[in-house]
C-alpha cells in the first residue's frame, strides 16, 4: 500500500474547521461539475492523458512501483473482524497477481458498516461532498497503480486501463457525488413558516428538513470495468450518506481494494470511521454478494454483471433499491451515409476496442439486403462486410500496434463463446456465415495473453442469436429485407432485451427522426452518423447519460435524478415561533 | 356532469400557440410553486375558505346542485370501450348516491391508454405542465361540488371535505406538478459538447436530452381522502408524460370521476386524447386494481390503502415502481410542557378531527408512569387523561357543533375495532382500561349517520394492541416507565410498524433533541410541542412532506424528488457539428 499522507501534511482535516476548508478547497470542482450536470458541455476533472506531460514524469514509474509493490502480498485494510485472507486473481495477461485481502463474514462487515453509519449520516451533505471529492482526488492521484491493476484483471490495454479505469471512472464518481449534492440540498435545511390567520396573528413554525441516509449499501462489481462500473453507485451512496460495502468480482479486486484503500485514508484523517467503505473479499463459491443482498440491513445494491444475477437480485433483495446494468444486445442501423470510409473505420474501431468486451459494444449490424446509398456508391451488405474487414486490419495495424488496442481476452468464459459462434457460423451455408474471421494474435509482451479480433457473422433477422448478448468479440451484420425492417429489428430486439447503446448512420433527414422516435420508444440512447474520434461505446461523464433504465440492459441511468433519489429520504421537524411582537 | 367551456371561450387551446398561451398564463403560478417548494415557505395558490367572501356568493349552491345532479344518474365519460356501468356508493350521511360509472376492462382501459399516450408523451414538459395546472384550476372551479362529493362518500365533515378534498388537495396535486416539471428540465433538453483534442480540431457535437415517460400508471385510491391521497400520484404520472387509469375505492368514486372529468376535457381541449386520464370503477368483487397492477403495460403504481394491500404490490407488481402508503402507528411522546391547556387541548382537537379517520392522526401517547413537569405543576397519566376527557368534551362541544369536527365513520370496519377495542377495554381491569369512554352522537341533520367520539385506553408499553395501527378513533395511552422508555417504544413501534406523524412535548433542549435523533433514525417527521392551530395530523403542501418513504408506513413521500423521478427516464442522441471555420 502506498502510504497515507502524515498528519503534517493535513493537520486539520479531522475538525470542524478542516471539513469546511475541505469544502472552500473543493467548491470550483463541485460548482463546475454541477453547471456541465446541468448544461451537458464537456468538462472533465481529471485529465485522461498518461502522458508524463500532464502527470509528471515520475507519475508512471512511481504507479508502476506502486502496483508491483502489492503482488505476491497481503493487502491489509486493517478491516475489523477479518478471518482471513482471500483472492486469487490470475491476470489475462497472463501471471498470478498472487495478492490476497482481508476476508470477512457478512455477519461481520455489516456490524463494521453499522458501526461506522451514525456520524457520518448525520454530518450533513456539505462535509460529505468534500471528503467524497477528496478521495476521488486521492483516488485520481494512484491512476497509473490503478491502471495496472485494472489491466491486469479486465485484460484491458493499458491506455484503456488508465483513461476507463482512472480519469473517466473518476469523472463519474464525481459526477455521482455533484449529483447527490445537488438532490441532498433540494429543499432549504430550514425555513420559517408562516401562515395568515385573517385578523388573527399568523402561525408561525420553524421547519428542518434533514436527509437521511437509507443505511448500509452494496456495490457489486464487475470483472471488465471494476472501477468504471463500480464508482457511481459508490460514491451515490457514500455521498448520500450510507456506508458502504465494495464486493468487487474474484477476478478484478486489485482495482476496488485501492479504492477502498484511498476512501479509508481520506475518512480516517476527516475525523470519520474507515469502515464506511469496506472491501468484501470473498473466497471462491462463497457467493458473498448473494448473501449480503439478502440482508435486511442491506438498503440499496448497485450491480453490474449478469442479466441472471442482476434479475435474482431484483426479485430477492426486495427490502433494498437495487440498481442493475445487465447485458443487452446493443445496435447500429445502417441506412445510407455521406461519408462511407469514415463510417466504416468508426464501426472497426468500435468492435475492435477491448476485443468487443463492453457492455456498450454494438452487437448487431443492420442493414437493407439491396444495400445502402453513400458517397462512394450503393453498397450491398456483401462490399460492406468486406470494407469492414478491411478497416479492421487496417485499424489494427502491426500486432504491437493491435493488442493496444485489443487488450487480452478477458476469461474462459468470452473465449468459449466467441469459440462457439466461430464454430457454428463456419458450418453454416447462408444465413450465419462468416463475415470477418476472429484471428488470433500473439502479443508480443505477454505471451500467454489470448487476444482475439472481432468475429463479424452474416445473418438475418430470423435468428434467434441476435436476440441475446454474445458478450465478447463477436457481432452479427443482419441484413434486412428493407431500411425499415432495420427499424423493425431495433425496435424489438431492444424492447425484448434492452440495450446500452445505439447508433443510426443515414443521410435522410426523416429516416434519422424516424430512428431518433424508434430510440426514444424503446428507451435507448442514440448516436448519430459517428463518422470520426467519437464512437458509439464511449459515454462522457457531466454530458452523456450511461444507460437510461427505460428498457430491459438496465433499471438505471449513470447519473439521473433518479440514481441518486432513492438513497436518501428527507426528515422533517417543526416547532412554533414565538409571535413576533 | 358539468358543460365544457364552450370553443368560443377557449379557442386556441389546441394549437401550439395555445398551449404556449397557456403556460405563460400559469407560468406566475408554477414559478411560485417551486419557490415555495425549494425553500419550504408558506405559500397556496388554492383558498382553503370555503366562504362566499373567496369564491363568490354563487359557489356554494352552484357546486352543491352540481353535486346533487349527479346523484341517481349516469356519470358518462365517453370512455372507449365501456361495457357497463358500475357503482353503488352509500353516504356515510345515510343516503344512496346511486351514481354509476362507465366500467371498463383492464383489456378495455389499458387499450385507451396506450393510444392516447404518444402525442403526449412526446408533447414536452412545458406543455404538459400547462395543461396539468389548467386541469388543477378548474378542479378548483368545482371545489363545492367535489367537496359535497368527499363529504358523501369519506364521512368527512363538510367544511374538512371542502379543505382536504379541494383546495388542500389541489395544492399538492401542484406541488406534484412543479416537482416534476422541475425535473424534467434538470438537464438542458440540447447541449454543445465541444471537447479540445490538442492541436487537432476539438470534437464537437450537438446533443438532445428528452425525458420520456415509463407508459401507463394506475392510481389506486382510498377511502378516507378520495382526492387528497389520489392526486398526487395522479399529478406527477400526467406531467411527467404518463397515461394514468385512475382506480378508486368504490366507496368513494364520485369525487374521482369529477377529477377525471375535468382532466378529460381540459385535455380534449388542448387537443390531446382525453383517454390519457381513465377512470376505472369497478364491479363488486372484480379486484380491478390487482387486476391492473399485475399487467405489464403499467409502469407505475401509485396506492393508499392497506399494509396487505400494499405489501401484495410491492411484491407482485415487481415490473412496475410501486409507491405506497399503508398502515403506520403514530405516536405523540410527552414528557413535559410549559403550556399544558394548549397542549391538551391540541391533542384533543387531534384526536377529534374526522373521528381519527386519518392516517396521520395519533395512536399511541406515550407518557412517564411518574407523570409529566408542567406550568400547571406535575400531571400523572391518570390527572391528564381526565383533562384529555374535558378537552375532547369541551372541544367538541354542543352535538351539532361536535358532528362538524367528527363527522361520520367512514364504514362498517371501522365501526367494528372501535366496538371491539371498547369492549376490551371495558373488560379489563388494569392495563388496557379505558381511560376516555367513546360516545354516540345523534347527528342532528343525517339522522343515519354513525357518529362516534374519540376512545382512549389507558395501557402498558407491553400490550401488543400498541404495535399495529387500529385506524379509527382509537388512541392508547401507553404509561412508561420513564421519559426514556417512551422514546423507545416510539423508537421500536415506528421502526416495526411504521408511522406517518410522531410529536413531542418537552421543555427540555436535550430530550427534545433525543427526539429529534430517535424521530430521523426511525424515520418518521416529528412535530414539537403543537400547543395552538397546527395539529400533527395536518401536513401544509409546499412546506412539509407527508411520509417520508422511510419507515414500514409509507415507501414514498408527497412531495420529495424519489417520488418523481421514477416516472420518466432521459433518453439521449448526439450527432456530430460541423466543424467550426
């Protein structure tokens, strides 16, 4: 673990005084994070280049060291009640990180988090704030030892690793914390009310409106973005008032427990218990998440991950708001473009970004059988497989070049399916054929990564693959019997099992309102004509909504007001004034 | 039914301009409201007086004929699909009302709705706000004929019917309104998102934010407040762009479907579906409400009633968000006071109001076995039961005085735990006795009327009669053995039963702030030391929240952000600029 700050160095952040010169410190952050919330400009933070120019020259090495520093080690969180040690991650690339972390019972992290609640719930949403964004700076500050850990669980590249899982997982803790600011400072903490009594003196009462945490929380991370898809619901929490116990998935850890290692500190020194945010290590088949979900005590679950657990959940932990991503089958309808190659490279690098393991990745390709108008001619679905072939390689480039891009495969289970859909589409005749072949690449650093391109299967709407997630690198190009049946196909595959994106591409002004109504019914964002450096699975925190809880890949939205509601309530009190005289 | 404005008094409703029109002519209003809303002023935009003096000489007999037109008729609607007519409401006053109402399968309603809801739903917020507020205001216009149809249905006195059941109700019908219009425009509907790319062109995009309403809602109504407890659900569904089938008890219909009369035709008017408000009365023993509940076309529910009731929602209509208010158990702890008479007398007036028919009226007073400090000397639990006796007995007054507080029993289930509750009391020796007998009252005008006046037993924090709600004019009063066992029971019958209002009465600063912790801990609104015209069961619109969403009594609360933003989602698209020359 690096080492906390001495108590030199922030002599005062434990009192009253520290919290309200903590807040001074942070207010531009918080007042320019509300007014992107509010505008949806671009803004960000926390800068999303590694480049030593932005982060110093020692800021590379140093997180490097940092992240090295914890292999083949115990990660001590100093977590009362611990009964052991658990974890054994194996990174895609390859080696055992060999890093084990505190286990504790359910039964023993939630008398932790009950124990830790009271203060901090009632300490107010201004000190909250602070210490919230002071840790995201902490948090911001350990971005290249996060980044590896990152890399080294999710199998991202590494620049990947650091932009998703450093500064633009930051941007939306901060996004989550501005919001929950926002909710918790709705209503006026006092007033005085007063109401005419005709010729009578009015009555008069003092009003308090506090917000109240609902208690503990649980975020349930994900193996391919541990910290990207685990911040907003932590920080809503924390933020909200709730502790908050962080079950990272028992491949990607490493990322969450420095995580929690850095909201620990910056609680600690505030004067606050550490065991707010408590890490939940769980050994292998002990199914924790499941357990603690089913605790009364338990008040709010965030869940990334498996449409199968996120419904279990939101069937079982009635008791709690629960709030799910779960896998949705994510589309582009492709109608006619006025810039052919810029289209085509962007769809490339969209399925080739991390091997296609993003929840926001599309999945199925749709486009009319007779082809589509652009500016190098009609195009029939066949030329357009082949120009997207070849715009992958080209994106892809030399293998040291691809695998940057690529990452490594992130488990067993991706390969397998990606394996099956190989299988299947070369025994196909017609319908489920192969349109681009996945290739397997050596990479050049670590030589027991596996790192697959995308596999791209010819296909029609008929078949019942592109009605479900095939997460991983493969993607279905469905052709149409007409433009609208595209429509057609969007519209029920997203109303039948969701989706986290969509993306139209047409130069026709009333097919494009046609698409923009389709995307609106079936409650699914939408990209329009991405021709260039923007790309269908890239959402930006302050401006673009992640999911939207309007259809079946998610009940939430990375961040509404809605996100944030359900974490607190407001508690009022009243008491008469005495009467003016 | 009352006539529609003519065309020629309304002309261009239904155009664009009109609607236009028609939000700057409630643009004063609706800024009002939020301002009210934010800092928890008092503000109304509906008198609550009943008197000629405010609505003119000609409103109350006007709105009693309009009342009285009613009875032994038709109530038409024009509702698509009806296949009957439904209806057999009694007045809790004596006589039938013998209205009917359209009946409708749910098959039936949820067709209406769901073809009336596109233009709607796609209309925008400022629209819809307009319309909702033109829709208050002329339910305002029909206050005295509402008010005669709560009296005849709820049992409520007339001038309580008036207040709750008009001008209070239609203040929080705004309240609901203003809340979700401020929502809904949390987040700027187009943003410029212009991202620097170093020496490279910034990347720069337009991007569209439009709230989207989840469907169709179904408002489930009660008995006691057939409007209060309906309309704002009713009111944040419709503006937040929902369709709403409006359910009532079929004890109290009438005033639903002159609510739904009006919705219907300010909205024909406006040029939209008048199906997008739906009244739903029902057969005996159809249950409609679970019915519709359990169809997946609707998103939201929105029910006041019964703990099983309401339990049975949130666990069978998972598809849906659920807002409930069920069964709580109020509780009013007393430990000292420097204003004894007010106090007693506050409480008496409390207990009194529409023979503690309301679910915010207290259950359990809660006072030191060792009696209570007070500016008339020390007062044991028997000395203030015998002054609570006198108040209720000097409050009440002579019997045509006492029936305009009481009114009537609402019905047979109420009138049977009162008799039953007396006869146990009566039965028992020590705990459990009574300590204020309940009288019957002859009403001098509805000689069948029912007219009871509060019972209070004196008992034991032991009884198991103190941990469940007997909604009715029944209050224990629970001697304990100190001031703080008091704050415990409250502390343990609010966090297993829940409550909908708690008070307190103490002089001293520390136990009035041990109230205040016990109160935001257990999660109920607390008010302090009420001693002249504020009365715990009464909650002003704007400025307190009724529930709070945080106890087993209630999952929601009129009027905090939880209760809006589920009822909509923001959906995004993004389509890049042209690069800027």
């Amino acid at each position: 673990m690096t080492s906390a700050p001495t108590a030199a160095e922030r002599p005062d952040l434990g009192t009253p005084t520290g919290l309200e010169a903590l807040a001074q410190r942070h207010q531009d952050k918080l007042d320019a994070a509300l007014a992107a919330i509010h505008d949806r400009t671009y803004w960000s933070a926390y800068p999303e280049s590694p480049s030593p120019r932005v982060y110093g020259e020692e800021a590379g090495p140093a997180g490097q060291a940092a992240y090295e520093s914890h292999l083949g080690r115990r990660f001590d969180l100093a977590q009362p009640g611990s009964d052991g040690w658990a974890g054994s991650e194996v990174s895609p690339y390859g080696p055992e990180l060999g890093v084990t972390y505190p286990h504790l019972t359910a039964d023993a992290l939630i008398m932790a988090a009950a124990a830790a609640l009271p203060a901090w719930r009632h300490s107010g949403p201004a000190s909250r704030t602070a210490v919230c964004i002071e840790i995201i700076d902490r948090i911001n500050a350990r971005s290249f030892e996060i980044a590896h850990a990152v890399m080294h669980t999710s199998g991202q590249a590494f620049v990947m690793a650091f932009q998703a899982g450093g500064p633009h997982a930051q941007d939306r803790a901060l996004e989550a914390v501005a919001c929950a600011h926002a909710e918790q400072t709705r209503f006026a903490p006092t007033a005085i009310w007063e109401k005419p009594q005709g010729k009578k003196p009015p009555l008069l009462m003092e009003k308090t409106s506090t917000p109240i945490s609902r208690g503990i929380a649980l975020v349930i991370g994900c193996n391919t973005f541990p910290t990207w898809n685990a911040y907003p619901g932590l920080f809503a929490s924390l933020a909200t008032g709730n502790a908050v116990i962080v079950k990272p998935h028992p491949r990607a850890i490493l990322p969450l427990a420095i995580t929690v290692a850095a909201a620990r500190e910056v609680l600690a020194e505030a004067g606050f218990d550490p065991n707010l945010v408590l890490l939940a290590a769980e050994d292998p088949d002990e199914r924790l998440a499941a357990t603690l979900a089913q605790r009364p005590e338990v008040k709010i679950i965030d869940f990334t991950g498996s449409t199968a657990f996120g419904e279990w959940l939101e069937a079982n932990a009635r008791h709690a708001r629960v709030y799910t991503e779960k896998a949705g089958v994510n589309a582009v309808v492709i109608e006619s473009t006025s810039d052919y190659a810029g289209m085509v490279a962007n769809l490339a690098f969209s399925l080739i970004l991390y091997s296609g393991q993003m929840c926001t990745t599309p999945q199925n390709l749709l486009i009319p059988d007779s082809g589509i108008a652009t500016d190098q001619g009609r195009k029939t679905p066949a030329q357009f497989a082949a120009d997207l072939r070849a715009a992958i390689d080209a994106t892809l480039g030399p293998d040291q070049q691809a695998v940057e891009l690529l990452g490594a495969i992130v488990n067993d289970g991706v390969l397998a399916r990606l394996e099956a859909a190989a299988a299947r589409a070369a025994a196909a005749g017609g319908a489920g054929r192969i349109a681009v072949t996945s290739r397997e690449i050596a990479h050049p650093s670590f030589p027991q990564a596996r790192v697959r391109t995308p596999l791209v299967i010819h296909t029609e709407p008929g078949d019942e693959a592109i009605t479900s997630e095939c997460f991983g690198p493969v993607t279905y190009l469905v052709s149409t019997a007409s433009a609208q049946e595209a429509l057609a196909v969007f519209r029920r595959t997203v109303a039948a099992k969701g989706a986290i994106t969509a993306a139209v591409h047409s130069t026709s002004d009333e097919y494009l309102e046609q698409a923009r109504t389709a995307a609106l019914e079936a409650g699914v964002a939408l990209s329009e004509n991405l021709t260039s450096g923007v790309y269908v699975n890239q959402t930006a925190a302050y401006s673009d909504f992640h999911a939207t809880g309007a259809n079946p890949a998610a009940n939430a939205s990375y961040t509404d007001g809605d996100f944030i509601t359900g974490r607190f309530r407001v508690i009022q009190s009243r008491r008469h004034l005495p009467q003016r005289s």
